[in-house]
C-alpha cells in the first residue's frame, strides 16, 4: 500500500511505506477479523451479556506475551489512561454503591489491557479494514433489525436498532464512513475500493441518514475537516504552519461570531431538530453540574451515580421520561466525569482528549501523512467534537473506549517516518 509521508520539514510529501512497528505485528489474515469481532463485540456487549465479554478478553489477552515481548510493558503514553482506570477502581473507597463501581471499575481496567494490545499488535491497515468490517456488520444488523423510536430529547423518529439510540447508530455509521473514505482515496487497490470500501461507505451514509444524528454528522464533518486541514498544513513550510493554524481559527471563530450574531446558529439548530436548549441538554446540564458541586472533589463513585434508587438519578429519568431507568447519562463526558469522579477525573480526561489532538496532529505533520495517520487525527477530532454532547469514551465496553484509548499507545508504538528509509515505485 502506498502511503503519502513527508521526508523533511518544508519538503513536498513523497510516497513511502508504512513505517514497521516497533512491537511484532500480527498478520493481517488473524489482525482483521479479530478488530472487526472486536467492534461487533463492542456495540452488543450491552445486549448479549457475558459471554461476548469473555470472547472479546479470549482474543487479546492471551497476546499479552507476543513473540518474546511483553506486550503491555508501560510507556508514557500509557500512564496517563491506566491512571484513570486505577483512579475510577479506587473510588470504591467513597461511592455510595460500591459494588457497581468495583465491578466497573475492574471491566474498564480490564478493557484498557486489551486496548493497549491492540494498539501495539494491530498495523493501521489492518485496523482500518478490521473497522470498516465489524461497522459493516453492526450496521447490516441495524438495518435488519429495523427498529426506529423516539429520542428522549427530540422525540424525532429515527433508526435506533438494536441499539435503542440513533445517536450510537450515528457513531458507529460516522466511523465506518471516515475509514471508508480514507480507504477510497488512500492507496488501496483499484478492486479493494469499489468490493470493500465503496459499499461499505453506501450502507453507513444509508445509515447516518436514517438515523438523523445531528452529533454524528457534525463531528463526521469535523473529522474531514481535520484530514483536510492536517495535509494542507503538512505541506507548509514548518515556519508558516503556525501563522496559518491561528489564522484559520481566527477565522473560524469570526465566522461562528458573525452567525451567531446573525441568528443562523438558531436557524442551524431548528433545521436539525433542535432549539436554542439543545432540546433540554441544557437543563440536563446544568443539573449535573449542581450534583457535582455536591462532592466536587472525589465525586459520587465511578457509575455511581446512574443507578436505580439514587434521588437525582431518578428525578432526571421521570423528567426526561425514561422509566425503565437505564441508558443514560448526562450528554457531557466533562459534566458526566465530574459527577463520577470530581475534578480529578475532569481534568485527566480532559488532558487525554486534548492529548490525542496533539499527537496525532504532530505525528502525521513530522512523521508522514498516510491513512494510519489521518485516521487517528480524524478520530481524535470527533471525539474532541462528541464529548461536548455524548459521553462515548467513559467507562468499560464501548467502540469509543476502543479507539480513544488507542490512539496515544498506537502511535507511540510507531516509530519516526524518519527512521525509515525504505521507498516505494
């Protein structure tokens, strides 16, 4: 595969290989299927219980020791997510239901393990044609299923499948379009692209259309907008690529300034369902805030707060009518952190998300632009994006915990570009 990567600052980009791993790699023929088991896994696990669990640890786990080398041996970009993890499991001294958060709490340390190795063993095509696979599946069960209900915000009738939320449908549609995309006008072969990438990419927009997600379609246009802007300045001399960064988000903030003032941001929301509350987001919002104030340092308990007897848990659930009382937070994974975990919890996922938009950026910009990269510049930017309004990459069990978590260990586990001397015809 023919990847676009820079051979020095300031220096028009040239095609070179994807640059070895410094940990052994897996096979494509074992790495592929066991990323798209992996994603299937993750959308269900909720549904399906144990046993889909205990597959998903069956694949990883055992590759802890790999070839001779320790696979989750602790490096920097490592400390930082395991400390969260350990972090949320020592909340069990304070939360007020202890057993829930243990539970979670071991699960969410467990899923971290077998994120970091992952990471390490899985090349980024493999990764790339392991998630188109298992999003495809999810979505062809999506559309099976053919469930549609009502948002508890909206109430807009959309396809919620198997799910019960168009939101997490968006999510899983968005992805699977980005690294589509990404497969389309990457360099993958002629026939890979129009038998793999090109349906692929029909079923998941069917989907995100179906599924009048206006979250997913924004940081889908966020995470574009990202690659795009990342080749752009890739191609800059490194002196100009500053100026040319804080001039373009002068003058996206202008832009936002002047529509606002405008009245096109309330014209924006009431065209994709919403109104100037985001449709009680708000309010939900604030109510959290007010309960973390309550403990603002400790917080209640890792998942400590969403559960059945706790007074606000359910005073938020009749109000937003959701009596079976499950399956749902606060829309807000730095309100949602709060609640949980006080500021300390705040403050390190906020560190980890502002984390990856840095080292993605920094890595495709020093060490070459190829889709490996621009996946992860575009996955941290839709997470940076859906974490003002969806709290996607908290807590165990989850295709945002999958990626979110994997994107530092990833690319640590990669060397320079430059490093690499080999080039391609």
């Amino acid at each position: 595969m023919k990847n676009l990567a820079l051979t020095s600052p300031g220096v028009r980009p040239v095609f070179r290989q994807q640059p070895k791993a410094g940990y052994p790699q897996l096979r494509p023929l074992y790495a592929v299927p066991s990323v798209a088991a992996t994603v299937v896994i993750m959308a269900y696990s909720g549904l399906f219980g144990l046993w889909p669990i205990l597959l998903f640890y069956a694949l990883w786990l055992p590759r802890t020791f790999y070839k001779g080398r320790f696979i989750l041996r602790l490096s920097r970009e490592m400390i930082m997510p395991a400390a969260l993890g350990i972090y949320s499991l020592m909340s069990v001294l304070w939360s007020q239901y202890p057993t829930i958060t243990a539970r979670a709490g071991l699960e969410f340390l467990s899923m971290l393990a077998c994120t970091f190795i992952m990471a390490r063993l899985v090349d980024g095509r493999s990764l790339r044609r392991g998630l188109i696979a298992g999003v495809v599946i999810v979505m062809a069960a999506t559309l099976i299923d053919g469930h549609y209900g009502g948002d508890p915000f909206t109430k807009v009738y959309a396809l919620i499948g198997l799910f019960g939320s168009k939101n997490q449908v968006g999510f899983f549609a968005e992805i699977g379009i980005y690294a589509a995309l990404l497969s389309l006008f990457g360099g993958d072969r002629r026939a890979e692209k129009f038998l793999f990438a090109l349906p692929a990419l029909a079923l998941c927009a069917a989907c995100l259309a179906l599924s009048r997600s206006a979250t997913s379609a924004i940081s889908l246009a966020a995470m574009i907008f990202a690659a795009l802007g990342t080749v752009f300045l890739a191609r800059l001399s490194p002196r100009r690529r500053v100026p040319v960064f804080i001039a373009g988000a002068i003058a996206l903030l202008i832009a936002a300034g002047v529509a606002a003032y405008m009245g096109e941001q309330i014209a924006l929301l009431h065209m994709m369902g919403k109104d100037s509350t985001l449709t009680g987001r708000t309010y939900l919002w604030a109510q959290g805030a007010a309960i973390g104030l309550k403990d603002p340092m400790l917080g209640h308990g890792f998942y400590a707060f969403w559960v059945p007897g706790e007074p606000d848990a359910e005073r938020l659930w009749y109000h937003f009518g959701i009596y079976n009382r499950s399956g749902f937070h606060f829309h807000d994974t730095f309100i949602h952190s709060f609640v949980d975990l006080g500021i300390v919890g705040t403050l390190t996922i906020t560190y980890l998300i502002a984390a990856n938009c840095v080292k993605s950026y920094r890595y495709a910009i020093r060490e070459g632009i190829d889709a490996a990269a621009l996946l992860f510049v575009g996955l941290a930017a839709m997470f940076a994006v859906r974490a003002v309004v969806e709290v996607d990459f908290w807590g165990p069990f989850g295709i945002g915990q999958l990626l979110f978590y994997a994107i530092g260990p990833y690319l640590a586990a990669r060397p320079p570009m430059s490093k690499q001397t080999e080039t391609v015809r």
